[in-house]
C-alpha cells in the first residue's frame, strides 16, 4: 500500500533564480529546500553530452545554432 508522504520538492531546471541548467540555478534550489534538480541534457555533434533545454541556441545566446551541429569545444 501506499503511504502518505510529504510533497517532494523538484527545481525545474535547477531554478528561476539563476540562468537555467546552471550551477547557480541548482545551488539556488537547493538553498531553497528542493529535493532534486532536473536538468536538460542534449548532445552535441560530437555526441558530448551537454546540459541545456533548447536544441536551438537563439533564445539564450541569439545565436541561431543547433545543439546538435556544433562540436562540445564550440558550444
């Protein structure tokens, strides 16, 4: 059977505090009290993971690249 537990807490690309999928946004849910971080991972040309949500660069850096055309040492 299940048992009532309390909620548990999970920062959404670690937090609104801080650039998304940054150590700062994941530190910041921590100081916060989340139990987790989630995270985005995309790889990169060179099959290098990487820890980002947009598979397009436009939003964050205005760079209107692909995640996955671009090497690890580019990115």
């Amino acid at each position: 059977s299940y048992g009532i537990h309390d909620p548990i807490v999970i920062g959404h690309r670690g937090s609104a505090y801080g650039v998304e999928n940054t150590l700062e946004a994941i530190q910041s849910a921590i100081d916060a009290g989340a139990n987790y971080a989630a995270v985005d991972v995309l790889l990169s040309a060179d099959r290098v993971p990487m820890v980002i949500h947009d598979a397009n660069l436009q939003r964050l850096s205005g760079h209107n690249k692909n995640v996955h055309d671009l090497p690890a040492k580019q990115l």
